[in-house]
C-alpha cells in the first residue's frame, strides 16, 4: 500500500472537468493581488508529458505573468482534464 501512496503522490492527478478547472484557476489568480480579473481559458489538448489542458491568459499586466503561469503550472501538476463520458 505505500508503494501505490507514493506513486500516487507522485504521479497521480485528480481528473476534473473543463469547467471545475476553470473555477480552481480562477479562485487562485483572484487570491494573488496582481492576477484579479485576469481572462483566461481553460482548454483541453492532447497529452503531454506534464498535462493535458492549458490555459490561454488574455489582457495579462506584464508584472502579473510570471505569478500567473506558476499558478497555473500548480494547478496543472494536481489536476488532469478528465476523459468525456
């Protein structure tokens, strides 16, 4: 059982759908002061090795990129788009 813990830690992903994504970028750009009311898109997109969804980001302040793609790159190390049912 550890062993399935570990690889989950390290390889698992939590499946969400289009729009639960959307709504966890969107709570955690409002929480950073320079990243509120970004516009963004979540968009799904064949695998890669690290995910399968991006975000497109529209009318980003330039002191706000880099906090907004970390962000973005956290929430995609924890959530993959789930397959449509």
């Amino acid at each position: 059982m550890g062993m399935k813990m570990d690889l989950d830690r390290y390889f698992g992903k939590t499946p969400a759908t289009l729009e639960e994504i959307r709504r966890r970028v969107m709570f955690a750009l409002d929480r950073h002061p320079l990243c509120r009311g970004i516009e963004f898109d979540v968009v799904s997109m064949p695998r890669n090795r690290k995910s399968n969804w991006t975000v497109t980001l529209q009318a980003v302040a330039p002191d706000a990129v880099w906090e907004a793609s970390d962000i973005v790159a956290d929430i995609q190390e924890a959530y993959e788009l789930a397959a449509a049912a």
